[in-house]
C-alpha cells in the first residue's frame, strides 16, 4: 500500500484561521469587558435603592410623626378656638358701662 502524501497545511489558510482566532477572542474579551462593566452598574443601583430605601423609611418614620403631631396642633387650635369664643361670650354678656 502507497503511503499517502501528507497535505501541508497552506499559510494562507493558516493565517486566515489565526485571524479568525484572533477576532473572535478580541470578542469575547470585548463581551467580558461589557458583563464587568454591566455588572459594577448593577452593584451601584443595587447600593443605590438600598440607600433609597433607608432613607424612605426613615421619611416615612418622621412623616408619622409629623402627622401625629400635626393633629395634636389641630386639636389644641380648636381647644383654644372654643376658650376664646367662651371669654367672647362672656366678655359681651357683661353689663355695658
């Protein structure tokens, strides 16, 4: 049996797929640099909305506590509404002089 002649591998068609190789792995660090970059912006607005979130808690904490004393105001204004329409009345009822 002939040995059969070993092809050799034509540079031509060497360097094509090394420029090839070289493409595709520019790509693929491309893609890697895109995912880390991808992947920082979503620990920051993932720290972010954490940070909101204390800080709408912290608003809400103080909006309840407003609120209470808001309606503490409200009802001493009315407390005092009433007192001054009773001296009012009594200040009229008094016998002119």
């Amino acid at each position: 049996m002939p040995a059969e002649p070993q092809s050799t591998p034509q540079p031509t068609l060497v360097a094509d797929g090394l420029a090839d190789f070289f493409r595709l792995e520019e790509k693929i660090h491309g893609i890697t640099a895109a995912l880390r970059q991808a992947q920082s912006a979503r620990q920051e607005a993932e720290a972010k909305a954490e940070q909101a979130q204390a800080k709408y808690g912290e608003l809400k904490r103080d909006y309840a506590v407003l609120e209470k004393e808001l309606v503490g105001l409200r009802k001493e204004r009315e407390e005092v509404r009433r007192r001054v329409e009773k001296l009012i009345q009594q200040i009229e009822a008094l016998p002119a002089e």
